[in-house]
C-alpha cells in the first residue's frame, strides 16, 4: 500500500505539472514580467516610439518651450568602440534609447556616421538650422534604472508582445 501511494503522488505530479517548455513565452517562470522597475538617481531606460524614422538621425535636447538647446552630445560621444549608440530596435516599433533622449529630444539632419566626422561641434544657431523634427515622440517610457535590468533587450521586447509597457512603467508622453 505505501508504494502505491508513492507512485500515484509521482505520476500525479508528473501529470498535473507543466515545464516552462509547454507554458506560453509570456506566462512562463523568469519571463520578467513581474519586473519591478527601481526609480532612483542613476543611468535610466528609456523606450519610445516616433512619427517617422529617426534612427540614424543625433538627437539633441531642447527646453520646454523649445526656443533653447539644453544639450547636444560631442561628435566623440556618440561611437562607443567603433559602434555608434544609434537606438535599438524593439519589438512593435518601439526603440530603446542608446544616447541619453528625453522628453523634449529634437532630431537633426545628420546621420550618426557624418555627426561623428565633424571636427567640431556646430554652434547653437547651426543646431537649430539642422533641426527636422523638434517634437518627434509618440510615446515616451522611463523604464527605471538599467542595473535593474538583467537583459533589457528580452526583458523590454517581452513586456511589449505582452502589451505590459504602460503598466510597468512610467510614461512620460
């Protein structure tokens, strides 16, 4: 009797229970997306959407009232060992920021490959000249802080095919 006992738990078990290789991607065990975003001062995530593609294009930072250029990266900042820190592709149009963008980004009409020839960084007026789109966000995202993140990429792209972004994090547009 004890072993029969043992073996119906065992066979109960094996049959009532599922390998994360039979749940669906999104409802398996480690998929993050119970992922708890932190928000304190450090290095953020950010994922946005656009009106057009802008992926090859330097972004530049403008005040609230977008009359001022707040920050603009350095021609050498923006190739990290021979790459350039153009936004990455994430899943249903969303890119995650490479660079540092915000709110009140603008982009410019170089590519990221002619913005890193310049022996100089342009001045204020000519930034404003190079401008082509000074509101181009359709949705901003701050994900919290990139050491919370043990892959953003995966993590980022399944929290999106699971339509989870504005649950778990904070829109800023």
């Amino acid at each position: 009797m004890k072993y029969s006992i043992i073996i119906y738990i065992l066979i109960l078990s094996f049959t009532a229970c599922k390998s994360n290789k039979d749940l669906p991607e999104e409802l398996s065990v480690g998929t993050q997306l119970d992922f708890v975003p932190i928000y304190q001062p450090g290095p953020h995530i950010f994922v946005y959407k656009t009106h057009s593609d802008y992926n090859n294009k330097v972004p530049i930072i403008l005040s609230d009232n977008r009359k001022e250029i707040i920050s603009y990266p350095d021609p050498s900042d923006i190739v990290v060992n021979g790459l350039y820190k153009t936004p990455t592709d994430l899943k249903g149009g969303y890119l995650l920021d490479n660079i540092g963008i915000g709110k009140n980004v603008a982009f410019i009409n170089l590519s990221y490959e002619e913005y890193a020839r310049l022996d100089n960084t342009p001045s204020l007026d000519e930034f404003f000249k190079l401008i082509i789109s000074d509101k181009p966000l359709l949705e901003l995202y701050d994900c919290g802080l990139k050491s919370a993140f043990t892959d953003e990429v995966n993590q980022l792209n399944l929290i999106i095919k699971a339509n989870k972004l504005e649950a778990i994090f904070k829109r800023i547009l």
